[in-house]
C-alpha cells in the first residue's frame, strides 16, 4: 500500500510488521524504516489524515483455520491505527475483539476522517460466501477499545457511545 508520504508499507503477515519501502529510481524496493506491531497483519489502507489502519491476528495460529473455513472457525482481531510523526512511527490498538465475538474475520479497515466512522469489513454469512459484514463506527479516541461480551447486532451502538 503506498502511504500519502509516497512510501510503500508492506505488512508481514508471519513477522507482526509492517516494512516500509521507497521505491528507487531503477523501480526497486530499498526498505527505510521496520514498523513493529507484535502480530501478524492483514491488511492496510491509508486515510485522509495519512493514518495507515492494519487489520491485526493477535492468535495467528487460531486464524490458520479460520483463513480455510471463517463460518466454522474463528480467530480473534484487532483494528491497528499508526501515525508517522516527526518522532517516528505511533502504534495504538484502535479495538480488539478477544473473545471473538464481533470482529471475528476483519480483513479491512477504512477510516473516514470527516465523520469519524471506522468501516471494518470481513465475512459474515454462512449461506453466502459473498456477504460481507461492514460495521460502522465513531468515537475513537487514544485509547483502546476492547470488546469482550457484545453481540454483532450492538457493536455500532457499542462503539458509537464510546
């Protein structure tokens, strides 16, 4: 994913990093920075502030078969939000679900800085592999957000009256 400062940020799915590239003159990678997260990654993407949002694996061998069967299975998740500042890179875990009961199978995160909402997108339906669950949440601030005993039906209210 290349990030609004023209860096690439490639998450390590097995490492719990994300490496940050520049892309050279000859179109090579020359890796600059090592972000470290402390659990596998999913996925990323970039919001208007320039904020990157990662989809985290805090149990990454419970999302081995999860990964093959997501309706059987289920692993837990965590929402990541990292800053660049003139000091380095900021790590804060946005949400976590660690009893797997609302986040379960988030693959990705997108933040909108004009409303606030956070849209966490994964698999949802049993009978049809194309259903995908899309929460839609505010009120996040710094500090983190741990969901432990909330249906699927309340997490938007749960989140919205953080």
């Amino acid at each position: 994913m290349r990030g609004a400062d023209g860096l690439v940020y490639l998450p390590e799915s097995a490492g719990g990093s994300i490496h940050v590239m520049e892309l050279q003159e000859d179109g090579t990678l020359k890796e600059v920075d090592l972000i470290k997260i402390g659990m596998p990654l999913d996925n990323l993407s970039v919001d208007a502030n320039g904020d990157i949002w990662a989809s985290g694996l805090p149990k990454a061998l419970q999302a081995i078969p999860a990964a093959h069967n997501p309706f059987t299975a289920q692993a837990p998740t965590t929402v990541w939000r990292i800053s660049k500042t003139p000091e380095g890179y900021k790590t804060f875990k946005a949400l976590e679900d660690r009893d797997k009961k609302v986040l379960t199978q988030l693959s990705t995160i997108e933040h909108d800085v004009e409303t606030g909402r956070l849209f966490i997108v994964g698999k949802y339906s049993q009978s049809d592999p194309h259903q995908y669950l899309i929460f839609h949440c505010t009120g996040l601030d710094d500090e983190a957000r741990i969901i432990t005993d909330v249906s699927r039906r309340s997490i938007c209210a749960l989140v919205d009256s953080l």
